[in-house]
C-alpha cells in the first residue's frame, strides 16, 4: 500500500509530464508493424519485476508505438475526449472496484438529457417510462436499438399473423440507415441478422423524408417489414444531418422504430445556438451520442436515451436466481443488466458527475464553441486558396476539403501531409471523391496550431503541385 | 496541469486509504433505492464546482450507496479483480487516452495463453492462424463466438444446399450448453435469433457426452441444424466442469463450434496442478477466461482466443474508407475492430503487463493457491457441524452449502446474514435446493476473515434454529 501511495503519485507525474508536453512529441509513430515483438520477452516472467523496470518501458516500448490522439497536432477521426475531472474519476472508479452503480447513472443521464433539452419522455425522473444509459460505444448503443426493435415488431407481427413462424418473420425485416451511415449500423444488422438498406442521402450527404418514403413503398409492396431506420445527426465521413423533421412523422406512422445515431455531433446539442440541429428528436424511440467523443468524459462513455424502458428490457431480461435482488419488482432500482450486452459494467457515471461538476454548463459550452470556431479558421483559410474546395458545409468541428483536381492529385497531398508526419489527418469518399478530413480534436487545440496546419498542408500543396504537373499530364 | 498534479495526488491517497480501510467498512451499504435523488441537484450546475465540492460529495453521497466489493468480508458472486499495479496502468490509460493499441494486446494475449498452457493454434506466435484478444465480458466473446459459428455454419450450408434461403437455414439453427450454464449464454442465442437448448447436466452438475449426443441425434432428426456449444468450465452456480474430453470429439465429428466458458476458472489454470481442468481445450474452436475476475486485472479485461482469426473477421468485416489503413493488407497488423462489437476501444492490454510483471506468474499462482486454500479451510468448517452440508465439489475457491433442511430455512438463513451486514454472500439454486454460494473474493481476504464469517454464520443459524422450530413445524 504504501508502494501504491508512491508509485501512484509517480504515475500522477507521469501523466502530466505526458499531457503538458505531448505537443512536442511527433504525432503520428515512426515505427512499423511487428516493431514490438523483439523488444518485449516471448512469455510473461516467472518472478515479478519491479515497477521500476516496468515504468522505464513505457518510454522504451510503448510511447514509440502510440498515436498520440490528444496532441494539438492531431486532426484525425473524431476528438477523443480527455480531462482531468474524467481522469481523476476514473481513479476513483478503479480504487472503488464495484460491478456497476446505477442509481448516479440513472441522474446523471437525467442531467445530460436535461443539457441538450431531450423531450421529458426520454428522462426517468421520478416515474417516467423512459431514461439513460450508458452504454460502451455507439455501436452497442445502435446494435442494441435493432435488436429491441426486432423484438417489438416480431412480437407485434405474431400477434397479427400467427401463422408466420419467427424465422419467416426474421426474413422479412428490413432495417434502414443513410448511404452515409457508420458502418456500425450495418454490422449491427449483420448480428441481428436482418437486412438493412441504404437510403440515398441528398445532394448535401442528407436522407430527406422523400428518399425514405420511396423505399419504404418499394419494400412494403415487395412483402418486406420496414422495422428500424436509424437517423444519422453528424455523418462520420461529412458531419452531414438526417432531417429528423421529415423522418420522423414518417417512422412514427409506419411504426418504425426511429434510432438517432449523433454519436459526434450530440455534445454540441448543449449549446443553445445548435439545438435546433436535433429537432425532430420528439419522434424517436432512441437517442445516442458519445460524450467520450466531444464532451470531455474519457472513453468509454456513450449516453443512450430510450423512451420506453420496457422495449429494451422486454427484448432481454433472463432472470436466474442468483441475479435476482430484493428490489427487483419494485420498479425503484434501474437493473441496467437489461439495458446493454456485458452483464457487468464499471462505475462510468463517476466521470460524468465530475465533468459536468467541475466544468459546469458553461465550460463545457466553451469547449464546444472554441472547437467550432477553430473549424471555421480552417475552413476560411482554405477558402482562401482558390487552388482548394469546401466539400460539405462546415457546422461543427469537422472541414471536407480536397485540391481542384484528380482524386489522384489528393491521395499524393494527403500521403505527403502523413508522412511528414508532423500533423495528422485521414481521409473520406464523398461520393465518388476523394477528401482529406480536418477534425479539431485536442482539448488543448489552439488558433496558432490550426495556422501551423494550414501552412503546413498549403505548402505541401505548393512543393506537390511543382513536380505533379510534371509526372501527370492530366493535372 | 498543476491542479491536476495535486489533485491526482489527492486521489492516490484516498483510493489508497479506501482500500487500506475498507474492512472497517460495513461490506453491503444500508441506504434504500432513491435515496439518492434527494441528495443531489436535479440538473448539472451552469458554473463549474471546485475539486473539494465535488470530493466531499465522495463520502457523504456516493459511498453510502456502495456494496464494497473488494472487502474481505464480500463473498458474493465471483471476485472483481483489483490491485495496485492494474490501478496504475488504467491511470497511463487513461492519459496516453488513445483508441486502442493493438500490438501489445497480440503479445499479451500470447503470454497470457501460454501461462495456461494453451495450444499453439490458439496464439499467434509470428505466423499463427490464431490468437487472443481482450473483449469487455465474457458475454462478449460468448456472443461472437455464436456469431462466428453462426455465420460460418450459414455460408457453408449455404454452399451444400443452395436452394436455402438465409432465413431458412437461420431457423433450423440450434446452440447447446448445459443447464448450468450463465445466462450470458441463452442471452447471446436470443441477440443471433438462434434456438438455443438446454443440455441436462448429471449429478455433479456437469455435461456429460452422453448427454450432449442425445439430444443432438434428436434435434438432427428433426431436421434442426446443431452449429454451436458453449462449455463451462467452472459453472457460475457451483463451479462444475463440462467434460471436454467427451464433448469436444463430438462437436469436432458433428462441425459444431465449441467455445469454452471458463470466466472465473480460467484464471486458475496457470497453477499446473488446476490445468488438467482445462484438458480437452484442444477440442474448441474458441476458449474465454476473464483476468478480470479472478487474475488481479481490474474490470474490463475478458481474454478470449480463437484458432481461427478468419472466422472471427469473416463474420465481421466492414471497411468504410476512413477506417482503411496503409497496413491492412498485409496481415502483419491486428485488427480488432473485426473481433468485436464496439469499434473503439481502451488500452487494455496495459493492464495486463503491469500486473503480469509486477506479480510475475509465480506471484499470480501464489494468490489464487491462497483463494483455493481459503475455500477448503470454510468447507472444513462446514463439514465439521453437522446441522449444514456441502453441495457440490469444492474445486476452486467457491464453497455451496446449506442447513440440511427445507429451502425456507435456507432463505431465512441467507437474509439474516445479508440482514446483519456483516458478510455479503448470495445463493443459487442447485435443481430444486436453494443453496448458499460462499465465494473467496477480496484479495486481501485471510484466514481470520472465514473464521470470523464461519463463526457469524454458525452463530446465525443457532439463533434462526432456536426459533424456527416453534413456528415453522414441518422443519
């Protein structure tokens, strides 16, 4: 224990040290593939090693491997959100040690949902037939959508139709998701077993009511179940939205269930100027966004909304004796254990107490306006660049830009810009092009950094486009 | 950073202290459900709170609540695993706060097979087909291991009679695993829309061959398709073992996928004198123990292997294009993403070289030896009164027994020990008897602590007798 006392404060030090300098650290690793195996012995050691000897390998063995995600320099994916509330909770969290706690969740998602203004029904409150949860990621979050909503509509169908067997039924289900939907939405499907369709997104990457409804006509007149569409707000490849407004009614009579997948774009709902993005929220059965994403609460936190606890509780509750309790059917206590696949769960809502405590509304509306402004910094600097484009509106913290030019041209830029190494980035297709993605993704991210990347990426640009006319005629 | 600095310190020594005193800790806590709500505000503050606000809270809010599992005087369920080098690394975890990190875990998952003698084809060596990953639960690795074998039995029924719809052969699925087995089990078949039966286990609580042949000659009668097994090795009830020398040859000769459940077990299979429990691994296709539980990682750390990689990425793949990267094709990097439900992912695998190295194997063997003796010392204790019985074999560190007598007095018994808050344990049923499950939990559990919970016990049930008789005549 007092070695604990000791090496825990060294830790401390450690992460800080981490933290406060990690700017000057190359972002992205030098080292390739299968770099670990001849550093690190072929079996785990007969007698333990002290900490020392371990402690001095994270420099050695680990740190050259690691992305570092929260560098100013890193621009990749989507934020991955860290602070010291979230990790001073997950200390606590580890030291408690306890298999779940859901009374703080079951309020803590009463807060989140109150900050981003969910419609009453998606609270618990004191008697409300809906509420949060948080669930490890969003995929488990739209995966466990599906499967409630497969449950509902066999469970409806049966009653209707009592001559269809449930594989006959299992057959006929089709779920929905945009054509620029995650791919987790698939592979949801994919476990479920059921198809899934894309709808065709607009000329702005969005799903309008029309393309749903043509689909849905096509389906039903084929003898297929619409059951489950899930709405996009904040596309992975575009920060695109789904018009909820003109889903929604159409989900609602057609009993689909509606699934809102905002697994980026939801932490900037708390902002009153963005709310109007998650309109239409009223018409959905649930809702999810990853405040491990943008909201400052380290991975793994994602909040999951349902209207109706019973539709999730019905598509899983198994009950063997030695889960039951004493408060079982009182309807007081949350058993979140019908609520998620892993029966156990660690004590997440620790890191959403102390967030949202320790930086209260207003910080982390600051958080989120800063990153939105960064965007828009990028974004005016490419303007600027008659040799770039825009390629989809820019409403939060996430640019689609490309050179003019061949798909080609671009792959070398951005192969250019990550070899270098010195800022890092991925790319997306937009239909049939080829885009470089500017995320703003570090909490530390500042107005200098963003310049530093422009600068960078344009004169990669210029050094590229001297020798590119050259090699490639169709430039 | 400098408040972080002190605050993190701050923290050290209060989880430190927490643990150092949780035995004067009243082990299961005394508050009833919602009272919480009146303690706490009903929405998230707008302005942030200080660091002591929120940390006073600790005490006066959250710790009331807790059932303190790491107490030497926890004995339900099966142990959360805890200690201060797993602590450590999930603090560098969260730091470094990067999505995954997939070569150590590769490694570790190789040294943590090898521990427990695992066969080569489950590794992954520099070239194997197989190898381990780290999923959350064991409720997730049953589950993709179903839907591996769900999806490779689909497609080659599908190549052997092309006639059949995907629906149709999904109807005529059926997964088995023994009437013992966790509920987890039947959870993962509803989630893949499989049937899924029950194989009736003998008078050990074990499955037998026999058993297993039986009702798959029937169900291949009837036209159904068997496709997958689960085997527990160390039932979460009693702690019996299927007979994989039996089973394994016949799921091999039948092509059903057998996975191995050994949750808490598998953690004592690197003692040798317990591997001989594992004899027959070499039957499976896929083989899970949770370190979380009995191998002194902190929550969540669930190991899983399979022989076969590719049967885990088939039934998975997806690849967008943001998620592609420059070495995907050339098998030289893991890619977890296809070996489970959420993409994202924590920097688990530190967990497991800290404690691997800080305990060395000899340290991890030392500890659970400890946990197996404890348990025979309780057994030794009920055998010698003979008002109680032992239930089942006492094999690992679980210990069923119960009042010879009805199951009220069982019950009355189990809630006056829960009632005196002394000791937490929990029952289970064991065909028609409930019994009382007295599990070694706490790492910090000794000697002294059985005695003092044997003799509570014992005391407890001399004060139930002495009244049970007057009122309760059948006994």
């Amino acid at each position: 224990m007092p070695e604990f006392r000791k090496r825990g404060k060294e830790m401390v030090d450690y992460v800080a040290d981490y933290l406060e300098k990690i700017e000057k650290r190359q972002v992205f690793p030098d080292v390739e593939p299968g770099y670990l195996r001849p550093l690190i012995a072929d079996s785990a050691p007969q007698d333990p090693e002290s900490f020392e000897d371990v402690f001095k390998d994270i420099e050695k063995i680990i740190m050259p491997g690691v992305t570092h995600w929260h560098s100013p320099y890193f621009f990749a994916y989507f934020p991955a959100a860290s602070s010291f509330p979230a990790l001073l909770a997950d200390m606590l969290c580890g030291g408690i040690g306890c298999v779940g706690f859901s009374w703080l969740e079951t309020v803590m998602l009463d807060w989140l949902g109150k900050m981003v203004n969910l419609p009453e029904e998606f609270l618990a409150g004191k008697d409300g037939q809906g509420g949060g949860v948080i669930q490890g990621s969003a995929s488990e979050a739209t995966l466990i959508a599906l499967l409630a909503a497969r449950t509902k509509t066999i469970r409806q169908v049966q009653s209707e139709k009592p001559e269809l067997t449930e594989a006959e039924i299992m057959g006929r289900l089709v779920a929905y998701a945009s054509d620029q939907a995650h791919s987790s939405v698939e592979r949801a499907a994919l476990i479920g077993a059921v198809k899934i369709k894309s709808v065709p997104s607009d000329e702005t990457f969005s799903v309008c009511g029309s393309a749903l409804k043509k689909v849905l006509d096509e389906d039903k007149a084929a003898g297929l179940i619409p059951f489950f569409f899930c709405a996009t707000l904040g596309t992975t490849s575009c920060c695109s939205f789904d018009k909820l407004l003109e889903l929604g009614p159409i989900c609602n009579k057609e009993n689909i269930w509606m699934h809102i997948d905002a697994a980026y774009a939801g932490s900037a709902f708390i902002c009153p100027e963005f709310r109007h993005l998650l309109n239409g929220v009223e018409f959905a059965d649930s809702f999810n966004f990853n405040p491990h994403k943008w909201l400052l609460v380290n991975f793994d936190c994602s909040a999951m909304w349902v209207k109706k606890r019973s539709d999730l509780i019905g598509a899983f509750k198994l009950e063997p004796l030695y889960l039951q309790h004493h408060h079982q059917e009182s309807g007081l206590v949350t058993d979140y254990r019908h609520w998620q696949i892993p029966l156990g769960r660690r004590f997440r809502s620790l890191k959403l107490w102390f967030v949202l405590r320790m930086y209260g509304v207003k910080g982390l509306q600051e958080h989120i306006r800063k990153h939105i402004r960064l965007s828009h910094q990028f974004e005016h600097s490419v303007l600027q660049d008659e040799r770039f484009e825009i390629c989809a509106e820019v409403v939060l913290g996430l640019v689609c830009f490309r050179l003019k030019g061949s798909n080609e041209v671009n792959e070398a830029l951005l192969k250019s810009i990550n070899d270098a190494k010195k800022i890092h980035l991925v790319p997306c297709h937009l239909r049939e092009k080829f885009v470089l993605r500017f995320a703003i993704c570090s909490r530390t991210v500042e107005s200098t950094h963003i310049k530093f990347a422009w600068q960078h990426i344009s004169q990669l640009a210029t050094d590229l486009l001297k020798t590119w006319g050259q090699n490639h005629h169709q430039q």
